[in-house]
C-alpha cells in the first residue's frame, strides 16, 4: 500500500471525529513509516499519543495488506510510559484507533499492578500492542525465553522521555534498547518529550551515542505555543507576610476565592507535607468544599489517587491540592485555573504545571503565584519574564552508573545467561557507558561473580556463576526471585506502610518521622488524623483519631527542590532591580522588606557579593549571599566552611537555601582573614571539594539508591514483606564499610562522583566563584538578623564541618536532653 | 584507649573497642560480636567487603593481648546468623587464643549448642557473679547488678552552633550497664539516657565519659 493511501485511512479516522491532523503528527507518521527514528517535542495533551500509534498501526497495514481477515500474531510495539496511572490512557487511545481500523490488534497492559495470572497469559501470547514501565521492561528481561517475544517488535515508544532523562530510570531505559536493539535489528525506537534545554542530546541518549540508530534519526518539534498568564497573589498589606514558614497559609482566603471562580482547579505544592497542610487548612476554613475538594500525592493509597484522577475528568472536584505526583500525563480537561504554592525552582516544571489548565484549543493557560515566604515573592517576577522568554532547564544524563549496569547484567543472568563479550559491545553503544573501560567493565563481571576483585578460600559469595562454555548465569532460585523483587523497588527514604487496625491501606509515610512518634500520637496524613496505635514488620497500624484533638503533620525529607541555574540567573536579575526604577509589582510589593533590610544591610546590586556576620545566642553567624540556588550553596557552603577551618580549627554548622548559606560557629570567623586570603577562588576547587567532610554526607546519602539498586540492600517487595532473617542493614553501614575497607570499589566512588556532577554540580560551582571573583565583596556587620538572612538561620536541617579533633569537640558537647 | 570505672566495689576497664574487663576476675566481656554475618550477607549476593571478617578477629586479639583475660564472656550474638565458612575462622582463633570461653545466647545465636560444645564453649542463658548478672538482653533483677548487649547502644552529642554527633557507648543506668556492639558491620542505636544514667562514648582511640544536661 502506498503512503498516500495509509495517509488516506488515518485522516479519515481523524475526520470522523471531527478532528484534523497537526503538522507534527503527520510529519512523525511520515518519518516513522520511511523507517526513522526519532524524538517527538510535544506537550502533554497535544495530541502526543496520536502521533505515534497511527503509523505503528499503519506500518501493520502496510506490511499485513489482508489485514481485516487475517491476524499476524505476535507482539509489534512496546510504548514505555514513567507513571503506571497513565497507562489506562494511552491502552484507550491505542484500543480507538485499533479497532475503528477494524485491523483486531490486541493492546495490553504489563505494569506492576497486572496480576500474576495476567502476566502469565502475556507470556503464552503477548499482546500485539503492549504498554509498560521501564521497570516492567526490565522485568521481562529477566524471563527466559523474552528473545523470542521481542523478535517480533518493529517499534518501541518512550513517552515522557524528559522525565526518564536524567535518572537512573534512564538509563534503564538505554540498557533495555541496547539489547532490544541487537535482538532486531529494523526496531524503531522514537521518544516523546515536553520541551527541555537539551533536546538534541536526549535525542542521542535515546539512540546511542554512537549507534546507526542515530545516524537515521529526526527530531520533531510540535511548535504548540499556548498563552500563559502568570498572576502573582499578593497580600494588601505586606507585614502580613512572614519571612518564613507558614507554608502562605495566611493567604487561604485568596486561594478560595480562586477556586470558586473556575470549574476545576489544580493547587501545586512542592512537598507532600505542604500539601496535607493546605488541604487541612482549606477545609477548615471552608467547610463547604468538603466532597468537592481533594488531595493527591505519591504517599498515598494508589487506588484513592486513581479515584481522584478519575473525579478530576468526571468534573466531580473543585479542586485539588496535589504535589508532583500531577505534573505528568493524562489530561484533565476540566482543568481551568492552576496555582502554585512556593517557587516552583525551575521554569520546566513551572511552565509543564501551567499547561495542566485551558487544555481546549485557544484557551489560555492561567497560573496564580502564591508566595509562602516574602523573598520568594522575587521568584513570581522571574518567572514570569522566563515565560515570556523560554527559558528552559536541560536535565543532565547519568554517565557510568554501575549500579544500574550491575542490576542489568544480573537481569540477562537471571532469564537465559549472556556472554560478556556480546552485551559488552551492545553497551559500548549506550549514552551512559560510551567511556567504559575494560577495567571497569571487569569490575562489574567480578562484582557479581566473586562480590570484590579478590577471592579468599573460605569466602561464599553467591551470585552470578560462571558456566563451562563462559556464560554467565543465575542458576539458584532464590537468587533469581530475590533479584526479581529488587527491579521494581523504588528507591526513595525507608518507607513504612499506614493502614487501619482492622485492615485498609492508606498510604506510606517515612521511617524517620515515624521513628519520632510513640502510641497514642496523633498525626495528619491523607487528610484524616490518625492515632498511631503500634508500629510492626515495617506497618504502622492507626486509627481514626477525634478530629478535635491536637495533631502533627506528617513530613517527608525527600523532594526538596533546588533552583535551576536558569532560575538563579532569572531571580539575581530580578533581585538587582530592587535597586533601580524598574521594579515588578511584586518588587513593589516587597518594599517595606528592603527598607528594613537596607537598615542593616544592603539589598546588593549585580556588582555585589553580600556577606552579613551577626551574633545570636546560637552562635556567630556569617552568612553569604550568591542567590545560586540550594544544591550550588550545599557545596558553596562545604567549600568555604572547609577553607576558613585551614586557618585556624574551628566546627561551623552549614545551613543554605536557594538564595544564600550559612556558616555558624561557637566563635566568630575572622572574616578579614577570609578576604585577605582570596577564600572564594575557583582554584583547587575540587580537592577542595573532596576534602569538606560534607561531600562524605552526601555522598553517603547517594549511596542509598547505589547500594539497593546493586543489590547490597535487600529490600522486601513494595507492600509485601518476604522475610530477609538477618539479611538487614542499612545502607549507611555498608557505605561505611566500603569507606573504611574497600574505598576503592567503583560503587562507592560512583557515589562521589554523582554528589560531584549531580549534587553539587560543580560546573555551576566554578561559573558562580568567577562570578564573585568579579564582584566587590560588601561585608556588613549587623547588629541582629536582617529579613535576607532569616529563613536561612531558621533551617534545622543542617551540615557540619570540622577541623577539631574529635576528642576537642566532644569535651565542648553534651548529650542535651531538655525537651 | 581504656578508662576505669568501680561497679559495687569491683573494678571494670572500659575498651574502646567495645570489650569491657572485670579486673577481679581478669574476666573479659564482649557483647554482639556479630561474626559471620559478612559471610551471611556474601552468601546471599550482597558484597560486603571480605576485609571486614578479618577486622573482627584482629579486634578480639588486640583486647585478648592488651588484657590477657581468664576466661571471656560473650553476652550473646557472637555469631550472626547460621553455619558458615566464618566459623571455621572462628573455630581456629578459639584453638589459637586457647582460654575458657563462655556464651551467654542471644536472639541471634541460633547455630546448634553441639557445635559450641566441640569447641568447649559453654553455653547459657545468663551467668550469676558477686552480685554481677550477665545476659543478653538487659534486664532489671533484685539484688543485681546487670551487664547486658543486644541494643548497639550509642549515644547523640549536641554543641553550640547546632553541631551533632553520634558514638557507639557503654551505657550505665543504676543497676546496669549495656555494652556496646563489639562487631564491625553492626550498626547502632541511639539511646536516650535519664538522669542518673553514664555514659561513656567510643571513638576509634578512645573511651571518654559523655556530660549529660537536662
């Protein structure tokens, strides 16, 4: 059949619903059926979907002309997706256009929630069409038997293909390519993605750096440009905002009056606990949304949050506070008004999030701009000169992950054996290993065939054999079911379950605030107040608490956000306008603040490097100000915290936030001496680096992920608990073992160096010292806080630095108990 | 490295490798030793650093060597879990070390008693001594003084400028000392003491008693 005439069938499928086809989506249909690859740029809820399961299904009529009468069985695409909930989705689109084709092309789902006896009825016969997860992808690729299946497969789709960038779910990804890839040789692979700054590089990422994949590829920009109002909420009177914390509470009044104003509105916070206390506080004050409001975040019950998705669509809500967990996927049509709780920190995420509301065609996208403390009020005025300019974040690539690699040569171990020889030219291919040496590569085949590089006679490390013909193969059961389990662990803080004495499962919260609670507590989670009852085999069993009494939050340490660098810039900019006429009415609005500021201190200008040093009972305070964002100041801090202790000893506690960091000592920092000594040099930065105890601590906190992802942690699987007698540890302790003991393992440096490229971001780290390099320094001495330095005093989470003894500390410490 | 202390008119040295000494007796107590589960852990696919089983037996030569006891006393989870190849290392350093050996089980000692027998370690559920009661788990009994394990006690220092630190201890509340865990690879936890309770923290050199404020 000729292009025309598949062309023909597909626009008048199109036309029958009384749509027309975009530009992009035939431009992809083209290029798919000339046999490209590609990456497609759209938006979510342009029609994404469309554009690529057409010519999947075309590609089938043209190569099955008797396509109505005869069915050719076996599975012909794959199309990965991040989140499972979205997989309903895109099974329905795929169905419509099947089936309105009449071509009898079966899709089917294989996600953690299909059930055992489904998955083995996929095996027997697999789905023509087949939607997934990348975990699920990995999954098939530890049964036996999975060449055959994929055989068949002319095409594999990645949507969302910028949220997988830039994780180890990625490079999952590229892994899970590089075989499917040498398994059949004509797969075309194609990625969706929202727009992000290094579109071309996820291109390569996708394909391989230096595959033939790449070399017949296209990219496809969907162009969609959808107007975008940015409306900052702004109290009457200024006093009435604090200068941290309080979550913008105070403003609940305003965010009523918006939600009663649109059909369906989206409330974004950036923490789950954020979230919970706005839900709280809305209901609270306004009984009369109850039933009309709800709440959506990744700690809770995923059939409630399947519930809320579906209510959003059955416009059956007001409006609902949610985190993240909402930034992607399906559309929700009803969707009107968005409002965003604190600074989003990065334009992507801001711009994806304003996108959620006016989805019909020329509607017009409105997010309103709620500012929880007065400094991020800055934040509103930047943002919205970064969508009128586009400026958006790349996501960086992971390079050399080895637990990943790791888990996948124990996944090819597991289902039927491989021999290093083939899967190591297949990974020389992928974005992530393009450098890999053979030294490395034989680390990781020792790593899981004697657990180190050397062998003792008593040792008994089980895993991956090595067979007569030199193929490497998991032969125990146990072994293969374990590794099994591990795949789809998601890795994140500990995590325990919540459920109701007599049964029901209501979320997950983490151990570490559970840890703080005793029986008979009450705490707010999901919206209900809970009494926690008891804690065992990981469950933390409750029930319902009397709504009049007393209650915590719940929190969660992970998902706190850094400024982009894009942000930064944006936000310093803003910042230095303070000084000038040209002021935002946001800047306006935050007058009496840098009057009071400029009592102390100055509000600096883009010439300026603040620094502020003050006294408070905690201590002597110094506090400085590169307005880099948290992840560059965590380093930043580390850095200065490491070379000022060089002059004399001295242990400073670190704080930062996203303007600026902290160091606090029990005696005054000689800050001439830091100036005289040139302390903000870029030179030596790395060792530098290396040297501040606080990369250790982070590290140690990277190493978490690493360690379960290669299979030193055990972990049960998500919501069962399979006993692992005496097979506990922390990860934590396994880091300190390997520190102490095998420094050298490329795991543990592997942690270093993601804190290095990921955490610190050490490019960013040299740009921003040159940058101060090139600024006069203004060192203020104040008598008390100024309202700059506040919310970074007040942060309790906090680093610290040593160049004491550890004796010399401890006779200065106590073991404080005064509650 | 040691540090002194009298318990109802009996003198005990604390060593910072966790072991404590009852000078009276020349008696040597070590509590969650913890062997074997390294070996555990390999067995199962996780690699755990072989280094780290060598560790333990060079710690319990250097305490043997600095107090050069009577007889030692386990206060229970000597051996992590069950029969592996780290017994047979176990094994050779009971031969070689050749003093009396005595184990108080805890949760963790599962392996079959007859195989302690063949080395002559005497096993049991607690141990009565002028007053002084072993066992594992801590435990509060008229008329004695209790030295005990299985917590992993450590303890959480603050200082000015919002610094924080953790270190393994010994823990003494009035009646009873808790050791800390001898083995490596053995993680912790952190206790909070009362008033009236010592407690006295290890670093990787020293013992030094903890100042508490209420």
């Amino acid at each position: 059949m000729k292009r025309e005439e598949l062309f023909d069938i597909a626009t008048n499928w199109f036309t029958g619903r009384g749509w027309k086809p975009f530009p992009f989506q035939t431009q992809t249909w083209t290029a798919f059926l000339q046999g490209k690859n590609g990456l497609l740029n759209a938006p979510t809820g342009s029609g994404k979907t469309y554009a690529l399961w057409i010519p999947v299904i075309l590609d089938y009529i043209k190569s099955n002309p008797n396509y109505k009468n005869k069915h050719k069985p076996g599975l012909k695409a794959i199309w990965i997706t991040p989140l499972r909930a979205l997989s309903t989705e895109i099974k329905q689109a795929a169905e419509r256009v099947a089936d309105d084709l009449e071509t009898g092309l079966k899709v089917g789902v294989r996600t953690g929630d299909t059930s055992a006896s489904e998955r083995s009825k996929q095996k027997n016969k697999m789905p023509d069409l087949l939607i997934t997860t990348p975990e699920s992808m990995q999954l098939m690729l530890a049964s036996k038997g999975y060449e055959s299946v994929f055989k068949t497969c002319g095409a594999i789709i990645i949507d969302e293909w910028h949220e997988l960038l830039g994780t180890k779910r990625g490079v999952q990804v590229e892994l899970a390519l590089s075989r499917l890839k040498h398994i059949n040789p004509q797969l075309r692979i194609w990625g969706i993605s929202a727009t992000i700054g290094n579109l071309k590089q996820a291109l390569e990422v996708l394909l391989g750096t230096k595959s033939p994949a790449l070399q017949n590829s296209v990219m496809i920009r969907a162009h969609i440009n959808k107007k975008i109002n940015v409306i900052s909420v702004i109290p009457e009177k200024m006093d009435t905002y604090p200068w941290r914390g309080h979550m913008g509470l105070h403003l609940v009044d305003e965010v009523a009056n918006i939600i009663r104003k649109s059909k369906t509105t989206l409330i974004f916070c950036n923490t789950r606990s954020q979230c919970e206390l706005w839900f709280q506080a809305l209901l609270t004050k306004y009984p009369e949304f109850a039933g009309e409001l709800a709440m959506h975040h990744g700690s809770i019950a995923r059939e409630t949050r399947q519930w809320v998705e579906q209510a959003i669509r059955d416009e059956q809500l007001r409006a609902v506070v949610c985190t993240s967990s909402l930034d992607l996927g399906v559309d929700f049509a009803p969707v009107e008004t968005v409002v965003q709780i604190g600074g989003p920190k990065g334009v992507a995420r801001f711009l994806q999030r304003a996108g959620r509301s006016g989805h019909q065609p020329g509607q017009e996208s409105n997010i309103y701009f709620l500012a929880t403390h007065a400094i991020e009020l800055v934040e509103a005025s930047a943002l919205r000169r970064a969508v009128k300019e586009t400026v958006v974040e790349d996501r960086v690539p992971y390079l050399n992950s080895w637990d990943v690699l790791i888990q996948y040569l124990v996944t090819l171990a597991v289902s039927d054996g491989f021999y290093p020889t083939d899967v190591f030219k297949e990974i020389q291919d992928t974005f992530c290993y393009q450098g890999i040496t053979a030294a490395e590569w034989q680390f990781c085949l020792n790593f899981i065939t004697r657990g180190s590089q050397s062998l003792q006679a008593y040792d008994e490390y089980k895993k991956v054999e090595i067979e007569a013909d030199g193929k490497f193969k998991v032969n125990s059961k146990t072994t293969a079911l374990r590794h099994r389990m591990q795949i789809g662990t998601i890795v994140g803080d500990s995590v325990m379950n919540v459920k109701f004495l007599g049964g029901g499962y209501i979320g997950s919260i983490e151990e570490w605030f559970v840890s703080k609670l005793s029986p008979g507590d009450i705490f707010i989670f999901a919206g209900r107040k809970l009494e926690l009852i008891r804690i065992r085999n990981m469950e933390v069993i409750v029930r319902m608490a009397n709504p009049g009494v007393k209650a915590v939050h719940a929190s969660w340490m992970g998902g706190r956000l850094t400024l982009s660098s894009q942000m930064s810039e944006l936000i310093r900019e803003e910042l230095y306008d303070a000084n000038t006429e040209s002021m935002s009415r946001e800047l306006r609005s935050l007058e009496p603040m840098f009057t009071r500021q400029r009592k102390e201190s100055i509000v600096p200008t883009d010439n300026q490097f603040l620094i502020e040093t003050f006294k408070t009972r905690e201590g002597y305070h110094a506090i400085f100000y590169p307005f880099e964002g948290r992840y560059v100041h965590e380093a930043l801090a580390s850095v200065m915290a490491y070379r000022i202790s060089l002059l004399s000893p001295i242990t400073f506690s670190l704080a930062y936030n996203d303007y600026g960091f902290e160091l606090l000592s029990d005696k005054e920092i000689d800050m001439q001496q830091v100036l005289d000594n040139n302390l903000f040099t870029p030179l030596h930065l790395h060792t530098d680096l290396q040297q501040s105890l606080n990369a250790t601590e982070m590290a140690r906190r990277k190493f978490r992920d690493i360690a379960v992802i290669a299979g030193l942690v055990f972990t049960g699987y998500p919501g069962k608990n399979v006993k692992t007698k005496h097979l506990q540890s922390s990860s934590q302790l396994i880091f300190e073992v390997f520190r102490d003991y095998e420094p050298n393992n490329l795991l543990f440096q592997q942690a270093y160096r993601e804190t290095f490229e990921h955490q610190l971001e050490e490019g960013r780290l040299i740009l921003a010292l040159e940058r101060i390099q090139n600024q006069e320094v203004v060192w203020k001495q104040c008598e008390k806080p100024t309202p700059f330095s506040f919310p970074i005093i007040t942060d309790r989470l906090r680093e610290r630095l040593s160049s004491e003894t550890l004796a010399e500390r401890i006779k200065k410490m106590t073991a404080n108990y005064m509650k | 490295m040691t540090l002194e202390i009298e318990i109802n008119r009996n003198t005990f040295v604390l060593h910072n490798s966790g072991a404590l000494y009852w000078t009276e007796k020349r008696m040597l107590l070590i509590s969650d030793a913890h062997l074997g589960k390294v070996s555990h852990f390999r067995k199962y696919g996780a690699a755990i650093p072989e280094a780290v089983i060598n560790k333990n037996f060079i710690k319990l030569d250097e305490v043997v060597n600095y107090f050069d006891p009577e007889s030692i006393y386990f206060l229970g989870d000597l051996f992590h879990s069950e029969l592996n190849n780290e017994w047979y290392l176990f094994q050779q350093w009971v031969e070689k070390t050749n003093i009396p050996i005595i184990l108080i089980a805890g949760n963790h000692d599962i392996i079959n008693p007859a195989k302690y027998c063949e080395l002559n370690i005497q096993i049991t559920n607690e141990w009565k001594l002028n007053g002084i009661l072993l066992t594992h788990y801590p435990e509060i009994r008229e008329g004695f003084f209790n030295l005990c394990g299985h917590v992993h006690p450590a303890i959480k220092l603050r200082g000015a400028g919002r610094q924080s630190l953790k270190l393994p201890c010994f823990f003494q509340s009035e009646n009873q000392m808790i050791l800390p865990a001898f083995g490596e690879f053995t993680g912790t936890y952190v206790i909070e003491p009362k008033e009236g309770d010592t407690v006295y923290g290890i670093t990787k050199d020293t013992v030094l008693p903890v100042i508490i404020t209420f």
